[in-house]
C-alpha cells in the first residue's frame, strides 16, 4: 500500500502537469462545463438566476483578468478601473438603442452586439491611451492617484451630462444580442433544435457565451504573457530603470498594457450593459474599481489562474453570501427559539439589520486580513510569491545583493 | 533616399537622427501638445465664466462664498496634514485618514453630553471647558487608534511591495467606516450646535463667530504642529527618517516609534478636524471621511506631499475651489473639477505648488 502511494506521490513530483495552474485550468474547465446541469439538477429545473448570476460573474472575472494586465504583469496600480467598464457599457448604450434619438443626435444607433463588443473595446482602450499618455511617466504612486480621480471623474461625468446621458435614470432598453443560428436542446428544458435568428435572453444563452469569451481571453493573456511584450512587462515591474537600459521603451510598453486593461475592461462593460439592458451611473463608482482590485490580488497577482479563482470566490463573497447573511441571522434567530431578537426597537434595527450593517466591517476584515496573512494571494505565481517571501523576512545581506534594491 | 543609403557618415547620421526626432515629435508631440491646449482652453473658458459671474453676483456674495471657503479650507488642510506627514514618512497613501477624520467627528458627539455640553448652554463661557475636555479626549483617543492601526495594520507590510499597505489601508478604511456603521447606522446624525451664533455684516456679507472660531482654531493647530516638527528632537527625527531610514537607523533613532509618532500626530489632528466638522456644520454621517478624505488628499498632492506648508496652502486652496464651484456653478460638478485639479497637477507639475523632492524608491 505505501509503494503504491510512493509510486502516486513519484508521479505526481516529476509529472509536469502537478502545476496547480494546469490543475486549475481543468477543475474550472470542468466546473464551467457542469456548472449549468448540476444547478438545474440540484434546485430541480429553477436555477435560470443562478446561471444568471453566474454569467453576471463571468464579467467580473473578464474585469480581473484585465486589471490583471495593469497591475499584475506591468506593475501599474490603477485604482480607477471601474472608469473604463463604465466607458464600455455606456458606449453599448449609445451605439445599440433608441436612446440617441433624445440626444442632440436626434437619430437612434443599431450596431450588432458583436461589432459593439468590438468598438466598447476599441473605446475605452482609446480612453485609456488618453488618459495613460501623459500619466503613465509619473511615479508609480502619482498613476494610482490619477486612475483614482478619473474613476471618480467618470461616472459623475455620466450622471452630470443629463442631455447625452440621461443622468441619474441611466439608460435602458438596450439591443438584445441576436445569434444567426442556436442550439436548444435538453440542457435549457427544450427538445433538440437548431433555432434560426435566435434573440439572446435565456441566462443559459449568455452563460454559454460568457464561458466562451472567457476562454478566448484566457487564451489571449496567456499569449501575451509570454510575448515579447509580456516580458517586457515583467522588466518593468521589477526594475523599471534596468528595463529601459535593456532597451525597452517603458512608457511605450506601460501605455500598452494600460490600454489592453482597459479594452478588457471595455469589452466586460459592454456584455454587461446587453445583459442588463441598462446602464446608470450608479453601477461603476470607487467600490467596484477596489472589488476588481482585491480580486486580483487575493486570487495572486500576475497569475492567470489565480485571478480568475479569486474573482470568482469574491464574487461569490460579495454578491451571494454578504447579501443572504441577513435572513440567515433571521432565520437562526427564529430557530433557537429568540425570535424577539428580530424586532426592531428603537435604535436597533433587529438582527438581520444589524448583519446588513456588517457588511463594510466583512469587507474590510477580508481585505486586512488576506493582505497580512497571504500577501502573495491564494494561487500566485512562482516569482511573485518569491519577492514577497523575500521582502517580508529580511534575509541576511549577502542575499539580498543578489535581490532587487528598495 | 540616397542620403539615407550612405555608410553612416556624420552628415548622414545627423540628418537621419534629426529625421528620426521630427517623426517622433510629429507623432508623439502634437497630440500632447493638442491635449495642453485644449485643457489650457477650457481653464480659461472656465476662469472666464466664473469671472463674468463673480462680477454679476456682486462683492457681497463674494466675500460670504470666500469666507465659507477658508473655513472649509482649514478644515481640509487639518485633514491634508495627516496625509502629507504619512506620505511624507513611509510613502504610504493611507486611505483610512479620512475616516478617522470621520471618527473624530463621532467619538466628540458621544463624548459631549458626557461632559454636559449641550445644546441649552451654547454660546455660553459654560461651554468653554467641557469644548476643551473634549477636543483634547478626542485627539487622544484618534490618535491611540491610528497608532493601532499602523501597529496592526501597516507596519507588518513596510518591506513587501508597495501595494500592499496601500490594499490594508483601504481595508482599514472600510473596517473604520464599517464601525461607525454599526455604531450609528446609515443616517445623517445631528451634531449638537455649541457655538455662538453671533454674527457680524461686512459688505452685505454676514460673519458668523462660527467662521472665525474654525480658522483661529485650526490655525492655532497648523502653528503648533510646523513649530513642533521645526524645533522638537521627534520633529527632526521624523524629517530624518523621512530622508533616509537607514540612515536614521543607524543615528541610534527609534524608526518604529518616530512612525509611530507621525501617524499619532497626524490622527490627533484628523480628530481635531473631525470635532471642527461637527461643530460647524452640526452633523455627520459615517461614510463622509471617503470623499473628505479624497479632497484632503488632493489638498496634499496640490500643495506638494510631503510638505507640510503645501498641505495647509492646498487644503486652503481647496476649500475655496470647492466653495467656487458650489457657489457659482453646480455643486453637482464640484468633485470632477476637484479630481480634474487633481489630475492636472499631477500632469503638469507633479511636485505641487510648494514642491517637495520626493526620491523615486
């Protein structure tokens, strides 16, 4: 038996796929691939907001594995990112409905989804060029500061210019994107068809596609990881000065990985604008920048993997627990037999009101705490887990000639 | 093209090479050059409106908005300080000021009607002492909380990469807004109104005692902190450090306890701001450090951070843009024209007004 193990064990160290990347690459592969069944088995046939949800997630894993270009590979601390996601889905708004007719346009736009995909990227890359070009020279802090400003800029921007934006309502009744040809079958409760001109409004439909996307970008950031330009990246982030004496043109090279961020950043916004059919300026402030933000570095910096994982148990976090802990404290109240402690009474807003108000200080401890714990995020990557090691236990000097110097 | 197929003489050489610099000036140049102008244009566009409105509303209305702004301003500079000595010490953008300028506010509302100040007695010498009680309670009680925080919070961080503390200073931020959350609740709390309402007219502009109680205060605490950090052994420990903390190290100073100091002082004067705040606008809600916290900031980076004289100007200096902005446009673009400061400062001169040589690390 313990042959047996040894021998497992042996596999496993010299086997080239024990990297917990590819590990998991294939358990989210899977899990994407079963996800849909596996809800409609468990909550038999009414799991559609789930898999709604679920898709709704997919776009924050898109926003991650943009950011992830700035922050993770080039070094960039960009705390504005939600600017851009803003830019995508208010730029899907303006070229896929009737809303321009009430602007001083006076003619309503109708670009497919696809080429709008397209543009809300070429967008709000084009905004991230603008606003990267004269920044991008600044010292790493100064960047921060100004992606925090033009994040705050942004959304007011669109709730100030009632007469393009409309405001506060936001705009609604967005296109709903169309496939030429779809596949029903069994797995959306249907019998098996091939349906023609087929209107995208089944949260199935959009999890497929969303899946699909996510797949498309893993395989585009992986390949610019280990391009020219990826490496160049990393030059930078560890040593700027030496980067640019190896030849690398920095400001060229960070302005290009601040502009593909935010064409991530844009193509989430605009599904996530045709999903919703709506956009207000409300969705995109300073929190969402800083959610993207923690997901990046709790799933481990510059790690594709690692980011997606994070986004994803983030998500999870924010929008599926923090928002249920209310009625379970409820519910355990009644359970235990104290249901006075639900009542509201005077300054007390009862127990699910007291959990609702809980929900900065979780956030808050999340951050902390996983910062303190496991600076290097839950899967990073091998050299940024290497750095961290060695910044946080000083070594003895003679190692640290061979380090980087602060 | 001839030319350019030549062995690289010198003639060849300089004239590719200044080929090569017009190309570049022709692709690079124009569109920042285009961007400068623009922004230049809308500046002035923007002074020009204001200007015509300043005219149309008349000096009365003028004085009123620039008194409103100086005691407003001196309310961001007391918060800027905190930023800039922070920054200025361990290069550390500390998101959780701003709330604990917040918290000052709430500590001094729980503390008053402990010390029986209350709103029967205001504008009376009754109120006098138990103000003073106050204020000093809750700098301390601000500060011993930053110190905490820095001990909890940043200090394990202050060898791993930058982003880092910056990550647990916004955590920190949500913590102390999650706090004051659960202590009071979402809603605009009143602040007890202690302060005379007398008031005098100049110029069709009336002055409260208020205002002048706001500036006098805060720039008694502005004077007390330059001379502190001027003349004290801390103060040029801290400016020491600042420089080189190896240095400084290897001088026999205690690093830990000189940080420590700074975030204590800093706290102490957020704390102040915080009790100001209430006292002059008679309420508080929990989450007003964030956007406080982001003008003080860029009272800070306007004033040149690090500085501690920048940080009082730009903080001055922002209280009477944001008073501008409300007064003679919307209030509702007062926050992209704060950020569009911002930004323009940082583009164009990074170091602020005042400057400060801050090393690239």
């Amino acid at each position: 038996m313990s042959r047996l193990m040894a021998s497992i064990r042996s596999t496993w160290e010299h086997d080239p796929r024990k990297d917990p990347n590819e590990l998991v690459y294939v358990l989210l592969g899977i899990g994407a691939l079963v996800f849909p069944l596996a809800v409609q088995v468990a909550t038999r046939g009414s799991g559609s907001f789930l898999i709604s949800q679920a898709a709704d997630a997919g776009v924050y894993v898109l926003l991650a594995i943009g950011l992830n270009v700035v922050v993770g590979f080039a070094g960039l601390l960009d705390l504005g990112y939600a600017a851009f996601f803003a830019i995508g889905a208010y730029t899907y708004a303006f070229v896929a409905s009737d809303h321009t007719e009430f602007t001083p346009i006076h003619q309503a736009i109708h670009i497919p989804f696809w080429i709008a995909l397209l543009v809300g990227m070429f967008a709000a890359a084009g905004a991230g060029a603008v606003l990267g070009a004269p920044t991008l020279r600044l010292r790493g802090d100064y960047l921060a500061i100004v992606t925090l400003g033009f994040g705050e800029i942004v959304p007011r921007l669109f709730r100030n210019l009632g007469d393009w934006t409309s405001g506060v309502n936001g705009i609604s009744a967005l296109d709903t994107p169309t496939l030429p040809v779809w596949l029903n079958g069994p797995w959306s409760g249907d019998s098996l068809q091939l349906v023609q001109n087929f209107k995208i409004i089944d949260p199935l439909a959009y999890y497929v596609i969303m899946v699909i996307l996510v797949a498309i970008c893993i395989v585009l950031v992986s390949n610019l990881r280990r391009s020219r330009l990826g490496r160049a990246w990393m030059a930078v982030r560890e040593d700027e000065v030496a980067a640019a004496a190896m030849g690398v043109n920095t400001v060229g090279v960070k302005l290009l990985a601040f502009s593909i961020g935010a064409a991530f950043s844009g193509f989430a916004g605009t599904f996530y604008g045709a999903k919703l059919s709506l956009v207000s300026p409300e969705n995109f402030g300073f929190t969402v920048s800083i959610t993207i933000l923690i997901m990046v570095v709790l799933g481990g910096m510059g790690n594709i993997p690692g980011v997606i994982v994070g986004s994803l148990l983030i998500y999870y976090v924010i929008f599926n627990v923090l928002p249920g802990l209310p009625n379970m404290a409820a519910d355990f109240a009644n359970s235990i037999g104290a249901p006075g402690l639900n009542t509201p009474s005077g300054e007390y807003p009862g127990l699910s009101g007291e959990v609702q108000r809980l929900k900065f200080l979780i956030f808050g401890l999340i951050l902390v705490l996983t910062m303190l714990l496991r600076p290097q995020g839950l899967i990073p990557s091998r050299q940024r887990a290497e750095e961290l090691q060695k910044g946080v236990h000083e070594d003895t000097v003679i190692e640290d000639l061979n380090a980087e110097t602060t | 093209m001839e030319g350019a197929k030549l062995a690289p003489s010198r003639f060849g050489g300089e004239v590719v090479g200044q080929l090569r610099q017009a190309r570049t000036a022709f692709v690079a140049a124009p569109i920042g050059r285009i961007l400068s102008v623009l922004v230049l244009l809308m500046i002035v566009y923007v002074l020009f409106v204001l200007l015509t409105r300043i005219f149309d509303r008349g000096g009365g209305y003028f004085l009123q908005i620039m008194i409103f702004g100086v005691a407003n301003g001196a309310i961001y500079a007391l918060v800027a300080l905190g930023y800039t000595m922070v920054y200025g010490i361990i290069e550390l953008i500390n998101f959780a000021h701003g709330d604990l300028f917040t918290l000052g506010g709430f500590i001094s509302l729980f503390l008053l009607p402990i010390v029986g100040a209350d709103e029967s007695k205001a504008g009376t010498a009754a109120v006098i002492l138990p103000l003073i009680v106050v204020f000093l309670a809750t700098m301390a009680i601000c500060g011993a909380i930053n110190v905490t925080i820095e001990r909890v919070a940043y200090r394990p961080l202050r060898h791993a990469p930058r982003v880092a503390p910056l990550i647990t200073a916004i955590g920190m931020s949500f913590i102390l807004e999650g706090l004051m959350f659960l202590w009071k609740g979402p809603f605009n709390l009143h602040y007890p109104n202690l302060l005379p309402a007398a008031s005098f007219a100049i110029a069709e502009a009336t002055i409260h005692l208020r205002d002048i109680f706001v500036i006098v205060i805060a720039v008694i605490l502005m004077i007390v902190l330059s001379i502190f950090v001027s003349r004290s052994t801390l103060g040029k420990a801290m400016r020491a450090t600042a420089q080189d903390q190896d240095a400084t190290e290897l001088m026999g100073i205690d690093i830990n306890r000189t940080i420590a100091a700074t975030f204590f002082i800093g706290a102490v004067l957020a704390g102040a701001g915080g009790t100001i705040f209430g006292l002059y606008y008679n309420t508080v809600v929990f989450d007003l450090g964030f956007s406080a916290g982001l003008f003080a900031f860029t009272a800070a980076v306007f004033g040149g951070i690090g500085n501690i004289q920048g940080a009082a100007l730009g903080g001055l200096l922002i209280g009477i843009i944001i008073a501008f902005s409300d007064g003679y446009f919307e209030s509702a673009w007062t926050q992209v024209v704060i950020f569009g400061i911002l930004i323009l400062v940082l583009v164009f001169r990074p170091t602020g007004l005042l400057g400060m040589r801050v090393p690239e690390k």
